[in-house]
C-alpha cells in the first residue's frame, strides 16, 4: 500500500436546482496545487471534473462516479470571493464567518488534528454532530482518513453546470454519494488534510 497526504479545502455547495458540488481546492500533494469538482445531479448522477488524467486515475481508485471528465479547472480565490470555472461547470461563492466547529477545531493543535490516528476519536463524535460526515472509513481502493483543522459557513452561490443555471445556494439535500463520507449538510468550507492509503498500482 502507497499513502500520499493532500492539504488544501473541500467546500460543499448545495443548490435549489438539487445540484450537489463539492470542490477539492488542494494546495500541497504528491501532485502538485491542483482543484477538483464532484458533481451530482438531482437524478443522482456523479460526475467527476478533474485537471488530468493521473489526478483523475486516484480520484477514481477513492471515490464512485458514473462520468469522469478531464479538462482544465481554474479556481481563483480573492479574500472571501472563489470562483472556479471548467468546461463543464462555472461556480461562484462567498466564503462567511468561522462557524462552532471552526472555533473548536482551531483549539486543536495541528500536528495532533492531522493525524489520522486522531480520526479514531474524531469519527465518532463527526458521524453525532454532522449527519452523513466521517473523519476516516474506506476508499474505493484502500483507506483515507480526513482531519480537519477549521471550518467556514457560505453564504452564497451563482454557477452553471452543462449549461443550466444552478439557483440559490441550498442545504445539501440529499447528501452527495461519492465516498463512505459526505460533506456538512449546510453549505461550508473545510481546511483539510486527507491521507489516503492506497494500492501500489496506484
């Protein structure tokens, strides 16, 4: 087994459309800097939006998806203001205040919150609290453990997905299905780091 450890942001967008985003905004990893969107549809369609085919290959091997598209991913972040464009999908959002969890996760020093160890105390407090969310669990391929460190309300949305307007910022409703671990049902944004533990092939 291969581990590979990505530091960045995940936020979870809901929409009244019933289109469910979450975008992967990754700083540092074996990859490099790179962003990524997991889409899913009101008929439940997943699809996946990725930079290149070998981030695209490991997005596979962790999560499920029923459509892999690779082009180019752009994500501009300016203060509160993201915005993020592809081929397939235009989103803008507004990032608001550090929420509850945020404040508490901000109390927990870095190197213990980033452990995946620490996910053992951490998942099931998570899966109490946060309906749908797990701190570590199996991949498609192997295992991965989330540990975030703080945590942000948003407050606004505008975008596109294929084309058609996605409406208001919405609660993600149902949760989006792409791996043993969904987002916060309300729209937010979390600093993360993921290790993920997969097969040699990978």
């Amino acid at each position: 087994m291969t581990r590979a450890r990505f530091r960045g942001q995940i936020t979870g967008l809901g929409s009244t459309s019933g289109v469910r985003v979450v975008v992967g905004r990754w700083r540092r990893s074996p990859y490099g800097a790179f962003a990524d969107a997991m889409v899913e549809g009101p008929d439940g369609q997943r699809v996946l939006i990725a930079p290149r085919e070998d981030v695209a290959r490991l997005i596979e091997a962790t999560y499920e998806f029923d459509e892999v598209r690779v082009e180019p991913v752009e994500l501009i972040v300016q203060g509160d203001r993201w915005r993020l464009r592809s081929a397939s999908l235009a989103l803008d959002w507004t990032v608001g205040r550090r929420t509850w969890l945020g404040r508490v996760l901000r109390c927990v020093p870095r190197v213990v919150a980033e452990a995946p160890w620490f996910s053992l105390l951490t998942d099931p407090v998570a899966r109490l609290v946060l309906s749908g969310v797990r701190t570590r669990g199996a991949a498609r391929d192997g295992r991965e453990w989330y540990g975030a460190t703080d945590h942000h309300a948003v407050v606004s949305l505008s975008g596109a997905f294929d084309g058609r307007d996605l409406g208001a910022l919405a609660v993600l409703d149902p949760a989006p299905r792409f791996g043993f671990s969904s987002t916060p049902r309300q729209p937010s944004l979390t600093s993360v780091v993921s290790t993920v533990e997969l097969g040699s092939g990978q």
